[in-house]
C-alpha cells in the first residue's frame, strides 16, 4: 500500500473509475478514513453494541445474538464502510466476521429471506472449509437430514437434490457441506425453477432448518474459539416491495437464526411510519460527509477526506488550480457524485488535465440529470429545507432523500444536494420564499 501512487495520465483515470465497486476496507489504498468527518459516532457505537472494546482492541461482553441494520444513501460508502468494519473486527480475539453480497452471490432483484439463510449456511461452511476447521460429523447430520428428508425426498425437488450432490463423497464432512450448499446458492442466483421450489421447501420444514443452522453456528463458534457475525452487504438494492417483504414480513424467519447479523437496507425504509427499525434491535445510519457547516461555511476536515479520495484516484499534476476544491465543493460529501464529478470532468476536459470549465459544465450535467426527476414544487420544497422553513422527515423529504436530491449528514442536519443549487429553478424558489432577495435574515438549515 505504501508503493501506490494514483494514476498521472488522464485516461487512465477514466478507464480505472468503479462507481459499484466497494473498497476492501483499509486494505485498499484509495481507501480514505471519513469516520470524523461523517461526525465520527457509527463505528464507535457499532462496536459498542457489539461488545468491542476498540482502544484495547478486545471483544468484552458480546450480545449473544443481536440483529442491526446499516442504513445511508446510495453511494454513500456503506459497502466499503462494512467491509472496513468487517476488518476491523475480524481478529483471533474479536470475531470471525463473515461477509455475504447479495448483490454480487444473489439475485438481487428477486430475493428472499429463503435465499439469503441457505447463502449463509453455505457461506459459513465455506468459510469453516478455508480456516480448515474440523467439525464432527454428528454436528452436521442436522442439516444434511434436513436437505434429505426435504429436498431429496420431495418430488419437485427430487432433480435439483441429485445435482446438488453429484460427486460428492458420502462422508458427512464441513468440505461436503460446503459444496452442496454452493450448489444451492448457484440455482438461487440463476435458476428460476430451483429457486422457487428450494423456497416453498424452506418455508415449508423452516423451524427444522433453523434448528439445524442454530446448530451449526453453535460448534462452529465453540470450535473457532470467537462468536460470529454476520454481514450481509447489497440488501439495501432491494425493490420497495421486496425490502418491505424482506425486512418487515418476513422478519420473524430472519430472527428465528440465533446469532449477529448486520443488514444492508435501503434508507427509504427508516423514515417511513412503519419502518423496520422496531423489530430490529438497532438502525446504524452512515450520513454523508459534512463539506460545509450550517452556514454554508467549508468544513475543512470533511473536504480533506473528500480531496484525498479524489486524489488516490488522480494525481494532483492532473488538476488545474481550484478544480479539486469546487469538485468536492459540488459533490455534497457524497462519494460516489464525487467520481461522477470526476468522471463528467473528464468528458468535458479540452486537453489533458481537468480544466475548470470541464468541471463546471460536469457540475451542471449533475444539476440537469436531477431536472428530469424534479418537479417545481421539489426544488421549492428542497429551497425550504435549506432556510430551516422544512423538516427533513417530511413525506416529500423522504422521497428526495431517496432520490439523492437532498442529502442526510451526522446530528440529522438534512441539505439539498449542492449541483442542485446552482441550477436556475432551485435560484428562483429560494429567491421567492426569500421575498425576492429583499434582505431577509437565512433561516438555520433544517436539523430535526
């Protein structure tokens, strides 16, 4: 990591932009530390919740179960904010931390709570198999009866039963295990006729299937000598319905596997009256990095985070005077609109560095791509958050939130997204609730 050196050509920097692509954590080198500028409180009071005891770098009184979701905008870091977490506390005296995707093992856009339990029952037999873990036998006859008297036995999945176990040696051992139940997350993510059938299974003979994991984990935790926590990542991509099926409906099977989960969701879901947050014991929220202060002010430690992000991925050489700052001026403290930024000054640049007015016009291509999503009566509303005359918990703000165009930061300070305000229909609706700029005094932007 100490030998990176960010790209010095232009179109390397272009060709190497991931906006999907979460960083590994600190392991990465253009990973940069926001936890103080996003106001520094969610990873102490995750690890907190967990039984971390972070300064003396020991697991204390872990919960012995627990269930949290991990709630911010998209693009916002929660992928590489997990992974970090997920490092920092898998350690021989912490956890075994063990990280699902959905997004990336899952059918992501047709999922259930089905899919994601059996993934996590083969994710843990995986990861048994690579820390070569020795499980006896009789500890995994539970869900290896529990594949056979339902899976095999039944009729619509009597087929699926005979791949799944294809070359498989007979001795009940973590590496068997661990193949057949890859199998498994293979037809969730690509066969849609496995799929159903495996679910309406699971559904079907669950409690006997939750028994047989609860087991599983059990040793597992006794032999590995540290609980496990699990994380699952790319939840949150979830559609409406299905997030409500997912994390509301179907909470109770989730709950019914003992043990620590940390869910990716979607933010839409903790402002709604009937969110989720109730039946889950607690709902970590990750804001976005606070770029400027209540007054419009620059909030010096937040744009550092934010130029030095920008600047693991293009070396300085490449900017002309000033682009670094009003590119992360306009980003909002939001990461992935940062690379956007990036990205839009590339296509606008007339030579071989990012030029001002290549930024400027990307700014306005962020400010257009938000006009096709907005109504008038958004960009007035969002004119309102701003001079404190609206609530960030408003209907409409729930929606915008959603959709980016107003942006959530530590202590519940809500502000609309900054290439929104440089767009004419965002000018005039201030100007107008302003009374046409006849002096009156700015208002404190909106905190709950």
């Amino acid at each position: 990591m100490t030998d990176y050196e960010p790209p010095r050509d232009i179109w390397e920097v272009n060709a190497t932009l991931r906006f999907d692509e979460p960083l590994n954590g600190d392991q990465d080198p253009r990973w940069v530390d926001t936890h103080a500028a996003r106001g520094g409180a969610i990873l102490k009071k995750l690890t907190r919740v967990l039984g971390v005891d972070i300064a003396a770098g020991r697991l204390r009184k872990p919960p012995r179960r627990g269930y949290y979701l991990f709630c911010g905008h998209r693009g916002s870091g929660k992928s590489t904010e997990l992974r970090h977490i997920g490092n920092q506390l898998n350690k021989p005296n912490i956890y075994h931390v063990l990280l699902a995707d959905a997004a990336l093992e899952l059918d992501v856009h047709n999922l259930r709570y089905q899919d994601i339990l059996l993934h996590l029952a083969g994710k843990l037999a995986e990861s048994l198999k690579g820390e070569d873990v020795h499980i006896e036998p009789v500890h995994l006859r539970k869900l290896d009866e529990w594949f056979t008297e339902h899976v095999e036995k039944s009729e619509t999945t009597r087929n699926f039963a005979t791949e799944a176990k294809a070359g498989v040696d007979a001795n009940l051992t973590i590496p068997v295990l661990a193949k057949m139940f890859a199998r498994i997350s293979t037809a969730l993510s690509t066969n849609a006729t496995h799929k159903e059938e495996l679910r309406r299974t699971l559904r079907n003979y669950f409690s006997d299937f939750a028994d047989a994991f609860n087991h599983l984990i059990e040793v597992a935790q006794k032999k590995l000598g540290k609980p496990i926590l699990f994380v699952v990542d790319g939840t949150d991509r979830l559609g409406e319905d299905d997030a409500r099926a997912f994390f509301t409906t179907d909470i109770y099977q989730l709950q019914q596997v003992c043990g620590l989960f940390i869910y990716c969701a979607p933010i839409r879901l903790a402002y709604q009256s009937n969110a989720p947050g109730s039946d889950f014991d607690e709902v970590f929220h990750l804001p976005m990095v606070r770029v400027e202060g209540e007054d419009g002010s620059p909030n010096h430690g937040g744009r550092d985070a934010m130029r030095q992000m920008l600047l693991r991925r293009a070396h300085e050489n490449l900017f002309e005077p000033g682009v670094v700052d009003y590119l992360v001026q306009h980003c909002g403290g939001h990461p992935r609109d940062l690379l956007r930024l990036l990205q839009g000054a590339f296509s606008h640049a007339e030579g071989q560095r990012f030029d001002m007015d290549g930024a400027r016009k990307a700014v306005g291509d962020l400010g257009s791509d938000f006009h096709r999503i907005l109504r008038l009566d958004d960009y007035r509303h969002l004119a309102r958050v701003d001079i404190g005359e609206e609530s960030g918990n408003a209907d409409r703000s729930q929606w915008l939130l959603y959709n980016l165009a107003l942006l959530e930061y530590n202590d519940f300070y809500w502000r609309s997204h900054p290439a929104i305000r440089e767009t004419s229909a965002y000018l005039s609706a201030k100007k107008s609730l302003l009374g046409g700029g006849s002096g009156r005094p700015a208002h404190r932007p909106s905190k709950r």
